[in-house]
C-alpha cells in the first residue's frame, strides 16, 4: 500500500505559508539535496536527443534541478523526445504525401481510396492507424511522465524542489525580515 494521505509540501512552500503544521525548521530542510550539475550525454543517442538535452539541461541547472544522478531520467527523456520529433515528421510526410495522392486521383477523375496519413490502407482493404502515428502517441506519453519526473509540467512543479541549497540561506540571517530579501 502507498503512503496515505497528501504529498508531502517542499520546505519552501511550508515556510511561504506560514509553516502552519509548526515543523521543526531544521526538519524542514533535512531533504537529500544532491550537488547541481549536468550529467554528461551519452555517445549514441539519437541526433535530436542531443539537441534537446543541450536545450534542457541548461534551464533545469538554472533552478537547480539536475544532477549527476539524473543521467539516467535525462537519457529516457531526451530518447523518448527525439522518437516523439521523428514520429511527427513522419507523419507530417506522410500526411503530405496522403494530399498528393489524393489531388492527383481527383485530377484524373478517379476516387481516391488510400489513408490520409493518419490512417493508412492495410492489404485487405481495412484501414489501421500509422506506425508513425502509434510511435508519436506513445513518445508523447513518455515524454510527459519525463517532464513531470523533472517538475516541468504545470502541475508537477509543486512537487519538485531545488537541489542547489538557495533555500538554506533563508536561516543563516534568523529572521523573517531576512527571508523577504531572497
């Protein structure tokens, strides 16, 4: 059985609301906080991957996000990105070429019989959906789930804190008046 009840608040958001469950401070901050940095990429992953990893890694450092032990996560993300950037080019051709065919049976007169790209004509005559399409779907929802590993949707932003320490320099001053300055 999982654990009962709501997710537990980060530090910051107990102290931006007052700490209300009147928590130990020391407490509050007793989070593992890995050391910042970006992972290095690894040699074979595809093309795309490189480029987004570049992209991301620099903003997740910037909040303090990404560590040497997100290798991994960062890996599938990327990999999950680059089939998700493959799969709608593909279908993006596919489509196009589905128009083609199309506007070529019509110039002569002819129905046109094939897929639209999205859906494509199987050998029986039945209609299934695109490979690329499937691929696309499935790509998306792994990206989505990597995003909310990161706290990089909306909603999952709540559920992540940084691993640089900025927070810690809320008590080394001691006083609220102190926090404000941050």
């Amino acid at each position: 059985m999982g654990q009962r009840g709501p997710k537990p608040m980060p530090a910051n958001v107990h102290l931006l609301r007052g700490n209300a469950s009147k928590k130990p401070v020391g407490s509050l901050f007793d989070e593992f906080r890995p050391e910042v940095e970006i992972p290095d990429y690894p040699s074979w992953i595809w093309p795309e991957a490189k480029k987004e990893w570049k992209r991301i890694a620099v903003e997740l450092e910037k909040y303090g996000l990404i560590s040497r032990l997100d290798r991994a996560a960062l890996v599938l993300y990327c990999q999950a990105w680059a089939k998700m950037v493959w799969a709608e080019r593909q279908l993006s051709r596919a489509m196009k070429l589905a128009e083609e065919a199309r506007a070529a049976a019509e110039a002569k007169g002819e129905e046109y019989a094939g897929g639209d790209g999205i859906m494509i004509k199987t050998a029986n005559g039945n209609f299934t959906y695109s490979h690329h399409w499937v691929v696309g779907r499935h790509a998306s929802a792994e990206v989505k789930r990597y995003l909310d590993l990161f706290g990089l949707s909306p909603s999952a932003r709540s559920r992540v804190s940084p691993s640089d320490n900025r927070q810690g320099k809320l008590f080394e001053e001691g006083t609220p008046d102190a926090w404000a300055k941050l």
